[in-house]
C-alpha cells in the first residue's frame, strides 16, 4: 500500500481507537497485509497495541509481529503475557520465534517457552546468534532417505506437509543426519512414482555452517542462485535452512551497516529513530574526527611563520588536503566495498596496492596541473603553484596506499573495515596534506 | 571453492591449456560448480575461452555464461558463433538469455534469435531495461485456471514442467490473463485432488509492473517474504515472475552503486578492473570538488588580511570546515539510505529538517564547547576559541539542513540522491564553515 493510502488509514484506526470502538479497529487490520499492518500498527501507542493484540487471532497476530522491525516486535512481545506470547509464538516460524524470544529477558523467555505447545524446535536456535546461520534458518524441514521411492517421499510430504511451510526443496540424509543431496518439490512430483530418491537427488550441494556469518549466507546464496541454503553444524549434520527472502533483508542491512560506519554513525539508525538515540552515535566520531584534525592542523601550527610570509598559503591548505580527502574516500570505499562482497582479501594487497597507486597517480598528476594552472593564474606566483601540483600528486599517492592498506589492515585485525577506514585515511590525507603543501613550499620560498 | 583453492586449479588448468590437452582442461572445468566454473573461465585469455566453449556441453556452457558478470559474459558471447550462441541460450532460462542479448550489438542480436529454437519467450523480454522488474523477471511459469482441479494442475504440472525451472508457485489466471491468485506447489500436493484450484489459491498477492525499478522490486519481496514475485504488464495482465536470488543480487548491486556515488565513482566499477577504466570513472567527481573547493577558498582568500592580522586563524580554518563535513555527511547518509530503501520521501522534508536539526545543535554545542575550550587552552585567545563555538554550532546546522534537502531535492528532479549529495553538502560547509569562523572571528578583533 502507498504510504499516503496507510496514512489515511491510520487516522481512521487512531478515531476507532479513541471511541474503544475495538470491532471497528480489528475489521480495518484485517483488511491489510501483515506486512501494511505492522507499518500502521508500529507506530500507535503500546496501550492500543495491547488492545488490538487481545482481540486479534494469534495467527494474524504472529504474521504481524514477523513483519515488524525486531526492536518494536521486541518491546511489543515484552508487553505481552507469557501465555499470549507463547499462542503467537506457536503461530510462527521456529526461526521468527527464535529472533523474538532472542531479545527478550531470560526469564520472559523461559516462561513463554513453558507455556509453547512445541518448543522442542525452537530451543536449539536461541544458541545461535541472529547474524548467523543458526539464527537465520529455520529447523521447519522435511527430510528424506535415499532408498525411499518418490511415492514415500510424497507420503511424508503429506504428512508433515502442512508444518513446513518455509522451502520448496526436499533435502535428503543419512543415518548420521549427514546431507546427502536434494531435490526440488518439482522434479519430486513429475517423477515416475517408483523412482529411487538417490536417482532424483541432486548431490553438489553447498552448505554453510550454523556459525557463518550472514554476510557470507547471502553471498553464497546469491553466488549459487538457491532459493534456500542449507546450514549444517559443527560435525556436519544437516540443521535447518535459510530462505531467500531473509537474505535480501540481510543484504540491506549490511549494506546499511556498511555506509553508516564508513560516516562514523555506529548501530542501527533508522531516519525516524528519536533524535536522542541519533545524537549519541554520532557523537563518538564526530569526537575522534575533532582528534585527527587537532593532529592535522598541529602541522599547520608548526609552519605558522611560513604562513604569515606568504599568507595566501592559508588559502590553499583546504584545496591540497580535501582533494587527497576525497580520492582517499574513493579508494576506501572500493576497497571496503570490495571486502564486504568477498572480492577483495589479504593476499590482494599488493595487487590493490599497485592498481590504486597508478590510478592515484594519472588522477593526481592531471588534477594537480588543472589545480596549479588556475592557481598561478589567480595569485601569479609559480611557488605557490609548484607546492599545489607536488603536494597534490603526493597526497594522492599517499590516499591511495592508505585507502588500500587501513582497510585491509583492520579486516586483518578483526575491525570491521567499514568503521574507521574514512577517518583513518581522512587524517592522514590532512595531515600530509599540509605538510606536503607548506613543506614544498617553505622549501621554494 | 575456497579461492586459495581456485587458484591451484587454475593453474592447472592453465598448464593443460597450454599442453593443448583441451579433453584435461574440460575434465578439470566439469568437476567444479556452475559458479566456480565462472570464476575461473572469466580470468582466462579469449581464445583460451573460445577452445573451452567449442568443446563444452552447450547446457553445462549455459550454466557457466549465467554465472559469470554481465560484462564478462557479454565480450565472450560477442566473440562466439551466432549458432554456438544460440544452442547454449537454448538452454538458459529466457530472462538470462535475454541479459545476454540485451548487451549484445542489434546485429548479432538478430543473427542469434535467428539460430535459437524458441525465441519466442525472449523477444518479449528484449524492450526491458536489465534494471527494472520486466528485465529482471522469467516468463518460464506455470499458469493455472481458476476451475480446475488440483488433480488437473498436477498433470498440467508434469506435462510443461522441464521447461519451467524458475518457481516452486504456480499462478492462476482469467482468460483476460489476470492474475487471481497464487498457489504454493506444496499446497497443491498435499491438497486432495478434487479440490478446485479457485479454493485452494491465496488471493492477495502484491505484484508490480513490468516497469518497476529493481530496487523497488527487492523492497516488495523482502517486505511480503515472497520467494517470487509476481509481475503484470501495464495493463494487468501477468507476464512472469522474478525470483528471489536475482533481488539478492540487486540489494548487493544498488548498495554497491549509492556507496560509489556518494565519494563520486559512477558507473560499475569492481576492486580488479584495468586502471585505465577507473581512472575516468573516478576523474569528473574530482574535477567537480575542484571547483566547490575553489568556491570555498575565494572566502578564504576575501578575509586574507583577517589572517595576516592573525595567522592563528589559518591554523583552526580545518577544524570547523572539516567537522562540518563530517555533520553533514552523517545526515546526508541517513537520508539518502533512507530514500533508497524506501523510508523517506518528499513528504518527510519537514519531519527529518526538524530532526537532524535537533541532532545538529546538541552535537554542535557538545563538540564546539570542546573544541573551543582546547583552542583557548592552547592559543590563550578568547576570541578565536569563541570564534570556533560559534561558527561549528552555525556550520553543524548548516550541514543538517543541506544533508536533508539536497538528496530530497534531487530526488524530487528525479536525480539519483547518492550522486551529488555528498560534494554539494561539503561545499556548502567548507565554504560556510570559513564564512562562518572569519567572519565571526573579524568580527571580534
């Protein structure tokens, strides 16, 4: 639905709300998807919520709540009795449930879980965190045995059919719980009946294990066109299985995660998120920027007799330094980019090294003379322009090595790459930056 | 295939490439996965491709094409005969095929769809862009009528289904070619075969147009947890659906792009391309910030007697420039990820000016107080630390604003926000940070 259509919505909900009239409210839930009604009912206020849950079927309760971001789907379920709970919960995927119970309090979740009907599948995921492949999956499967015949396996489809509803691929295993192969629901159904299932199944599987990130889950996915991935644990056993539609989520996510850390901006924030929260993630790296630039401009202090012979060097400083700034963000970005979609690791360093360098340097030479050319116009003075053109090419140069080697380097030191690398490589850019520029420059005077 | 693994095959696949023992070479090719083949061939030599290809299975050439990057994929399909073209498309699913010939010259498209046995599903595909949902979608589904039984969906199931590989939902439609409804093929088995398809079938299914951008494409399947999307032409009529491991791969690839625009690299570019391509991919942007700077500078250089007055002042120009640029860059990534997933729009203007405004001045007070405080410590000059507070706090606000109306205002003059937010932010707070600080500061001598 259009946000402009849900908003109109909205107010109708909000008035039914108000006049307690609840039948009216339930009718215009009802009437949406879960994925519109858990837009319109995120944003009331936990009273109404709580009023529309009482009254709601616990199924379309549980569609709705699988719907909602984690964080409102969490404090929602808090407000929640155990009992309630544990009939939405029963409703819901096992991987869903997991994730939901994942943040709640210990004891709300021990309590819920005594009062599930079937907790049996969802105990063993609450080990695994939600960024992995054992929080991702699902447990809902049906297995196979490889001397079944298709007719058996569609006799055990129908039995347990209506309990998996997450994959179309039929996985088959061995007394060890080992995965053997699958096969596709299709092929399964336009076999001839008597067929063995070890001649169905198709036998190059990749699997992951329950510890992958999810990173590499949607990667691996995407690399080998599956619909569902299958994850194994430690000893190889096959567990459950990711589907698609969680993996584009995820893929969002961390392309999100990525941009926000490479501006400084640590944990989820969504555009709305209240401006308290935002402030404080900001804040930290706005903080160490101002310690960089303390770094950088100590350098300009040390030349502060250069300058005041020559002050419009001062006018200069911010060319030489933000030009590096910015060639540096582009190589940081390829590069962090680059280690996130698995393309780029530790044994391409000299390999990125030496591409980025020869980029840095035409780009450096070329912007640098542009750059020189109008400065010895403006101030018509060729020291000035000389210092630019060196000082530019220079910090280029010294963009693209640090661009290259801080990213790698933290990758290698288990920092994720995204956080620091722009203000890492955006120091030094500032810090050569002046040095390159009034160096070369009291050198010439 | 772990790369380090990859390698060791690649070069044995080299040295039976280089002996001319293609029978090796093609044994060591066919022992891999589709997606391990692509990794491996897209390194080799063309004419080391074009031995391997005219001995290859034109299936087992298929998967391998269908791996590989467009790019890629394109120059070695562009080498092939029409006929060899033709006989491994035959065997593609019809939205792959037609990527392919969509980067392919009109000359060798027409020679191609000549040679193919069933050009008629691909032809239709060739007027969408790759990027919307018409590009993206396969026409090979199974379509059902309403009044059918399960029993007749199941034969119909067997008689076309080795041809349609693409989905495990099968969809039902009018004789205008409407869509009614979706069935899961799990549903359809276990269904007793004399229910009528019209009972069985879920009807409330979001689809999107032929025209749809495949961004919006990847948000509506993630929303609704679909593993397939169904697509409609303009009048309504379906035409084919879109899986969910090409939206996955769509995330990937739109992230990847708004990361590039935002430090200026436009077009594709992947971390091992030849220098040379991303020399020119990355040279306008900076050319660009060239001038912004200059803009920035010729402030500057107006207040040049300011600083011979106080060369100090030249020192401390970085700080407020700089960590507004930073401010800004904070907000405008909010904004402009928000935009691409579909979070903010042009009806939020005043809600996320209000909101990062606020951000801007607590964040601008708590770091201007700081800032100010150690340049007092370390100058000894109130002047120049106030001169500092006031221009950060008026620079944080002036990069709150820019960051949420210039992506806005792109995208309302339908200008992708990632492209130019992040140089038109930062020349705005280079520019007004000096404005800002030497005008306040002159103020105060």
């Amino acid at each position: 639905m259009k946000p402009e259509a849900l908003d109109e919505v909205l107010a109708e909900l909000r008035i039914s709300l108000e006049r307690d009239d609840l039948n009216k409210a339930i009718a215009i839930i009802e009437a949406l998807s879960p994925a519109d009604q858990a837009d319109l009912v995120e944003v009331l206020d936990s009273p109404d919520q709580l009023a529309l849950f009482a009254h709601l079927d616990p199924a379309d309760s549980a569609d709705m709540l699988e719907e909602m971001e984690n964080q409102e789907a969490a404090a929602l379920a808090e407000l929640l009795s155990s009992a309630q709970l544990a009939d939405i919960l029963d409703e819901m995927e096992d991987d869903e449930a997991a994730d939901i119970l994942g943040d709640l309090p210990a004891e709300k979740v021990s309590a819920t879980l005594r009062e599930m009907e079937e907790p049996k599948d969802v105990i063993p995921l609450l080990r695994y965190p939600d960024d992995t492949a054992g929080g991702l999956m699902t447990r809902a499967v049906i297995t196979l045995r490889p001397g079944w015949t298709a007719n058996d396996a569609l006799t055990e489809l129908r039995r347990v059919g209506p309990r998996s509803d997450s994959t179309y691929y039929l996985f088959v295993i061995d007394e060890q719980e080992k995965l053997l192969g699958v096969i596709g629901l299709r092929e399964l159904v336009t076999a001839p009946v008597e067929t063995r299932i070890a001649d169905l199944m198709w036998t190059d599987v990749v699997s992951v294990i329950v510890t992958t990130d999810q990173e590499e889950c949607a990667l691996v996915l995407s690399k080998y066109g599956y619909l569902a991935l299958p994850v194994v644990d430690e000893i190889g056993r096959f567990v459950g299985v990711i589907t698609a539609d969680d993996l584009i989520e995820v893929a969002e996510d961390e392309a999100t995660e990525d941009m926000y850390l490479m501006v400084g901006i640590t944990g989820e924030e969504r555009a709305f998120d209240p401006a308290r929260q935002s402030i404080l993630k900001r804040l930290p790296w706005l903080a160490i920027n101002i310690v960089t630039l303390f770094i950088a401009i100590s350098v300009v202090d040390a030349f502060e007799a250069v300058i005041a012979g020559m002050v419009a060097l001062a006018v200069f400083l911010p060319v030489v330094s933000g030009e590096g700034g910015n060639a540096g963000s582009q190589t940081a970005t390829v590069i962090v980019r680059g280690i996130a979609l698995g393309e780029v690791g530790p044994r391409d360093v000299m390999r990125s090294l030496t591409r980025e360098l020869r980029i840095a340097l035409v780009n450096g030479v070329v912007i640098g003379l542009g750059t020189g050319l109008v400065v010895y116009i403006w101030k018509g003075d060729w020291r000035i322009a000389v210092a630019v053109l060196l000082a530019m090419i220079l910090n280029f140069l010294m963009a693209a090595a640090t661009g290259v080697l801080i990213p790698l380097g933290l990758q290698k030191m288990k920092v994720d790459p995204a956080l620091a690398s722009a203000a890492f490589v955006t120091g030094f850019t500032d810090t050569f930056g002046f040095l390159f520029f009034l160096g070369i420059a009291s050198l010439l005077m």
